[in-house]
C-alpha cells in the first residue's frame, strides 16, 4: 500500500496543475482577508482542509467498492483492471467517451454542489471557507476520477480514504499559491505540464499492472497471497 500512495501523491502533485485551470478560478476568488495574514493562512487551511475532508469521504466509498470487489475474489488481479482502465482512459479520445454520457447521472448532484459553492462564495466567514473546500472537493474532475480508481484498488475502506487523502495533500502547494498569488503560471507552462500528465497516468497504470500480477517484487509486486488449510475446518494460515 505504502508504494501506491506515492501513485496518490504523484497524481496529486500533477493534478494540481489541471486544478488550477478547473478549480484555479475558485480559489482566485476565495474570499479570504488578504489584509490579514494570519486569517489569511486560517482561512486557506480551512479551505484545504474542507477539499481533502470530501477527498477522504469519497475515497472511503470507493474503498469499500474495492474492499466489495477483492472479496468476490478479483484479489490482486483488481490491481491489474484499474491499471488498465487508467491507460485506456488516457488512449482513448474524450469525445468518444462523452457520447456515452457516463457522468449525466451526476448532473444534477453537480448543479446542487455548484449552487452551495455560490452561496459560500459570496461569504467571507471561516465556516464559508470550509465549507467552499468541502464541496469544490466533489466537483467532477478527470484526476480525481484517476485517484478514485487508485482508491478502489486497495480494496480497504481506510486505505481508500488514505489514498484520496494522500492525493489531496500532494494538490495542495499548488492550490496554496493560486490563493495568495492568483493565476501565477503562464498559460504556456500549464499547456505543457498539461500534456505531460497522460504520460504520468500510464506510467502509473503500468504500476498497478505490475503490481497485480505478483511478480515476487517486494514493495512494487508482492507474491499473490496463498492460503493454506489448516487441520482445524474453521480456520485457516495465510502464508
């Protein structure tokens, strides 16, 4: 698990750059008290902690999808499907995916998140601030989606949980310097760092392929797990 937070961490860091396009404007406008700089950095944690705390939360319900889907007896080869799916996300171009309209069940969950952000924009309390991280966390967002698939693969409620929480944290720099300095990177700089993130993502799929199919690696593609039947019916060693 420990090697596959690093993937989160990664996705975190890289995805921070796509955020400042989806989710930089939000933070551009987040109504902090740029006068103080102590309210300033409370108000910005909060905003972060809010984010990661919805982070968490999902990653806890996609963890227990994947804790679901280890125990109909996917085990590691889980590791290998996600690897997949993450690649051909990537390889496959958005416009054929959107004819399919995966995310219209979503819509109006969305509208209902967007208007509640509205509302707290036009706020300038602690509780606002908070409250505009929490529910900026579960706008739609391609990395996400990514970290989301990383979530189910640990097939643990809690190392689901970790894993979105480890990506939040890596998104958080990033985010931090949108709100004190605003739109800081050239246009130029995010389109390349823009294309350079697909190239990240199958780099990571790759891992988790690697990873799934128990090569004996230690840390990156542990030996599938073995159990061995013990004389008592009830009970049983794991190897």
């Amino acid at each position: 698990v420990k090697v596959i937070l690093y993937t989160a961490l990664i996705l975190g860091l890289l995805g921070s750059f796509h955020c400042i396009g989806m989710c930089g404007p939000i933070a551009f406008v987040l109504p902090v008290n740029k006068d103080n700089k102590l309210q300033t950095a409370l108000g910005t944690a909060l905003y972060h902690f809010g984010r990661i705390l919805s982070y968490g939360i999902i990653g806890l319900l996609f963890g227990l999808l994947g804790k679901g889907l280890y125990l109909a007896g996917f085990q590691q080869r889980l590791s290998i499907l996600i690897g997949v799916v993450m690649i051909l996300i990537v390889l496959i171009p958005t416009k054929f995916l959107n004819q399919f309209h995966l995310t219209r069940p979503l819509y109006k969950l969305i509208g209902k998140v967007k208007y509640r952000l509205g509302l707290y924009l036009k706020k300038s309390s602690l509780k606002a601030l908070f409250s505009i991280g929490f529910f900026n966390g579960f706008l739609p967002c391609g990395l996400v989606y990514m970290a989301l698939l990383g979530a189910i693969s640990t097939g643990e409620l809690l190392d689901g949980a970790t894993y979105m929480i480890v990506f939040g944290l890596g998104t958080i720099p990033l985010m931090t310097g949108a709100v004190y300095l605003g739109n800081f990177l050239k246009v130029s700089v995010r389109n390349k760092i823009q294309k350079a993130i697909p190239i990240f993502v199958i780099i990571i799929g790759l891992l988790f392929i690697v990873r799934g199919m128990g090569l004996g690696i230690p840390y990156i593609s542990p030996a599938d797990t073995k159990l061995l039947i013990s004389n008592d019916p009830n009970t049983c060693i794991t190897e």
